[in-house]
C-alpha cells in the first residue's frame, strides 16, 4: 500500500489526475474504473483540461462505472449517469459504446444484469485502473458495512449513513433506498486501485482502512489484501492516521526507486 498524503483537496484530484493521465498515455486502450462523488469532481475537472490543454486522448479507453443508484433513469438529475455526463464524458472523446454505467431503472432479473455487467468487465479485459471514493461509513462502490468481501456486483440497500448523505443532493425528492454496485471481489480483481479522501469526515474511515483490521465493518479495508493501491489523502482525511512519518519515507523511496507508480 501506498499512502500519499496530500495539503488538501485540489491537490489530491491532480494528483490522481495526473496518475490517471499517465495510465493512459501508457495505454490508449486503457481499462478504467470510475466512480462518481464530489471528492471526484476536481479529478475530472483536470482530467478535462487535460484532453482539451495537453491533448490527453480518450479515444480507445473503455470505463465502467462503479455503481448507480436504483429506481431512477440516467436523465435524473441525480443520477450517476448525468454526474458523470456532466462533470466527464460530455467534455472528453470517449465514444459512447465503450461507456458503461450500472443501469438503475432495472426492475427484475437483477441477478442476470449484475451477471452481465460483471461479464462485460471480464470481456473487456478487466478493469486495469480503478478509482474509488470512500463513504464516511468506509465504504467503497455501495459496498455498505457488513458486505461481503467477497462480492460481486449486485443490488444493494443503502445505509442510513449514506441515505443521510446522499439526501443533501436529492432534497425534498424521494430517495433511492438501494444501489447496484460492482462488489468487493470485483474491485480485488482490479489491477491497480486509486483511492481518495479529502475533509474531516472522512478521516475516522481512512484511519480504519488503512491501519484497522481487514473487516466488512469497514469495506475499504479489503484493499489491504489488494496487491497495488494508491490511498491519495488530504490532511483533513489523513488525520487520524498514526503511521505518518512511515508513509512518507515509503513516499520517498518509492519516488527515487520506481516513480511510475506515481505518474
Ligand atoms: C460513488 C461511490 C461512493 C463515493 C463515496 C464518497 O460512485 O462509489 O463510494 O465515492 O460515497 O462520496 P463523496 O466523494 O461524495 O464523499
């Protein structure tokens, strides 16, 4: 595990962004996992500054997103599909058919569509980079406490933690009670994980995942079996971590030995 601690929140999203961009310089046809929240909504900013200032092509990569929430249609303003048209994929060339986000207006079968978006990962390839927020309550995707951590995509109820946060967005308007979200095993399955963090809040979730036992209390924690993740955490987020000093000469050693595992 890598853990980088960053000032503050616009400097963890270029940081991932730059991370980002590098994996697809590397590899046009780059496989990327991606995640929705507003601790992402710098990294796409400069992820679009860099497709229109530095030429940064997305023209072959392929993306899934992690999840959705369930009972609302795309065009909802709400919606992980509007947030990512708006914040991303309206201001980038990825083509659409190489897009793929969880589709929350599913009313059965749920099983044989969360089958089929695990096997459109495997088509693809697998998922070679995949980015994740972390929900106050640790959790990663809509992977809530007590999921299993060996999960596949699936549906799953919401919280009262993540119902409470979410319902700032949505206001007056209903609720979704449930999301469809790729599962803990499935982010295992990733090669290489990108995790961020940034405000206070979020700084009890980033001291368990990081240095607290391996636990479905705590579904981020399951990356610490994972064999290449990225924590990028602001100092708000990093607070509560007591391995400091160590994270940094992990930081050092990494930069002077192999820097491309931070570009
Ligand atoms: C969203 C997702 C969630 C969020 C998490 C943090 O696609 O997978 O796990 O990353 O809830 O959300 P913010 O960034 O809004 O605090």
């Amino acid at each position: 595990m890598l853990v980088v601690l960053q000032r503050n929140q616009d400097e963890v999203g270029r940081q991932a962004a730059r991370m980002i961009s590098g994996a697809v310089r590397r590899n046009p046809f780059v496989r990327l996992g991606l995640a929705t929240g507003a601790t992402m909504v710098g990294v796409y900013r400069e992820l679009v500054r860099l497709h229109r200032e530095e030429h940064l092509d997305f023209a072959r990569v392929v993306t899934f997103n992690l999840d959705e929430y369930l009972g609302i249609p795309p065009s909802h303003p709400q919606s992980f599909h509007s947030l990512m048209q708006q914040h991303f994929f309206s201001h980038v060339n990825i083509p659409r058919n190489s897009i793929h986000i969880p589709d929350g207006t599913i009313t059965r079968d749920y099983d044989a569509y969360c089958e089929g978006y695990e096997q459109a990962i495997r088509d693809a390839g697998g998922i070679d980079l995949q980015l994740l927020g972390i929900g106050r309550n640790g959790h990663i995707g809509f992977n809530e406490p007590m999921s299993s951590l060996g999960s596949r995509t699936r549906i799953k109820e919401l919280s009262a933690e993540t119902i409470e946060d979410s319902r700032k967005a949505f206001g007056p308007q209903e609720m979704p009670q449930c999301a469809i979200t790729v599962g803990i095993g499935t982010i295992l399955e990733t090669r290489r994980v990108l995790l961020l963090a940034t405000g206070a809040f979020k700084a009890d979730a980033i001291a368990k995942s990081i240095e607290g036992p391996v636990s479905a209390s705590v579904t981020a924690s399951a990356l610490q079996l994972h064999r290449d993740v990225t924590f990028l955490v602001d100092e708000e987020a990093g607070s509560l971590l007591t391995q400091k000093p160590y994270y940094e000469h992990v930081l050092k050693m990494t930069q002077a030995l192999m820097p491309e595992r931070l570009s």
